[in-house]
C-alpha cells in the first residue's frame, strides 16, 4: 500500500511539474593557535612560518581539499543562513546556485528564478537529494554536467558534502503533457513506467539526482534528464 501510495502522488508532482557526510566548514584550519590578541599588523614569526606552511599544505592537497577552491569558500559563505537546511550547490566550473525548500504542503512547486534551483522534499522519503529547475531556468545549467565532476552540496550552517556525478539519463516522454505517460530511454530503448522511472532515480542507496526536462522542437517537457551523483567517501 505504501509504494501504491507514494506511486499516485508522485508520479503527478514529479512527472507533471514541468508542464509550462558532511565536513565543517572553516575559514582557518582547526589546529591553528594563532594568538587573537597578536598584532594583525605585524604579525608575529611564528604565526607567519604557520601560514606559510598551512599555504604550502593546501596547495599540495587540492586534490582532497575542495575549500582550496577560493570560489566555493566565497560561495559558501554567500549561502550561509545559519540553517541545517541545504542551500547551494556548487560544481567547480559549471554550476553555483542557490538551493531553495519547497514550501511545506507543496511538493510541486518549483523555483522560477534563474539561478535557484528548488529541493525536492519528497525525496527525503528515499534517502535522496533531489533537485529540481526548469529547463528554461536553472535547469539549463544541469545539462553541462559531465560524469565524474565534483558537486558540492552546501547546508545554511556552513557543512559541505562531496559527490561525484556517476551517471547521466535521458528519456523521452511519449505523452509529455501527460503525468502518467511511459517514457523511452534513450540509451536503451526501454519502455518504463513513469512509476518505474521514478523508483529508478529516486531510490537505492542515498544520492542526488538532478532533474529537469528535455526540449525538442518546440516542446519544453519532450523529455526528462536526470544527473546520479553519488557520495565521496572520505
């Protein structure tokens, strides 16, 4: 009963939609005993050696460091609202936008702005992130990630959690107005439900999927793309 229940809600919120381990963040490193009290003037030797090898540490880590990135740690600090809510997501060269909650009791609303994109509450249920924007706003963005990208996702307290984009899919709507239409995968050929599709990118084990729709000639909702990032393990 429970999967026939989450099956017709969301199957008209999702589908229909589109019709028109974390680690704190710090801006100095925890080990830091750099007095307060010391001139910011003349800074004392001993703190100038720590910097400078705190510098060389960062730098030769960056690889494991995503704060190294001056952009994210700006960006960071632009989405914190001192909530435990996400609120940005960022991905080093293509995408930092705002994360914005859906309103409680109206899991089909989604952002219209342009550089916002709107978390899908519902998805909680699954153990997964999910985030939405039209293609014709935000959305736009998500067709220019590529496998293997770093996302970083961002709560309003400053934590941040690290995935990697694993999979990307494309299906076709064969009734893209409709809510309960079957969809096509474009890489296989599969007819799925759109109950099917939906506990295919909304399940499993916890990730992020991405989520906007597909224009073809003419019609925004042709389709539906969905970016798979799954969690960098520490």
């Amino acid at each position: 009963m429970k999967r026939l229940y989450f099956s017709i809600i969301l199957i008209i919120l999702i589908f229909g939609l589109f019709f028109g381990g974390s680690q704190p963040v710090q801006a100095y490193p925890a080990s830091s005993n750099i007095s307060a009290s010391r001139s910011v003037i003349l800074p004392d030797m001993d703190d100038y050696r720590y910097y400078l090898d705190y510098i060389r540490r960062t730098a030769s880590n960056k690889s494991n460091n995503v704060l190294a990135d001056s952009k994210l740690r700006n960006f960071v600090k632009e989405v914190n609202t001192g909530s435990n809510a996400i609120t940005g997501v960022y991905v080093r060269g293509t995408l930092a936008m705002q994360v914005i909650q859906q309103p409680s009791g109206n899991a089909g609303w989604v952002s219209e702005s342009e550089n916002a994109i709107t978390q899908f509450g519902m998805a909680n249920n699954f153990n997964t992130t999910g985030l939405l924007a039209h293609n014709t706003h935000a959305g736009a963005d998500f067709f220019n990630l590529k496998v293997g990208q770093t996302v970083v996702v961002v709560k309003g307290n400053g934590e941040i959690s690290k995935y990697r984009v694993d999979a990307i899919h494309e299906y076709q709507a064969l009734q893209p107005t409709n809510p309960y239409s079957n969809f096509v995968d474009l890489d296989t050929n599969q007819t799925l439900t759109a109950t099917d599709l939906f506990y295919r990118v909304y399940t499993g084990s916890h990730h992020i999927t991405f989520q906007t729709c597909i224009e073809k000639d003419g019609e925004f909702s042709w389709g539906r793309l969905f970016v798979i990032a799954t969690p960098i393990k520490a």
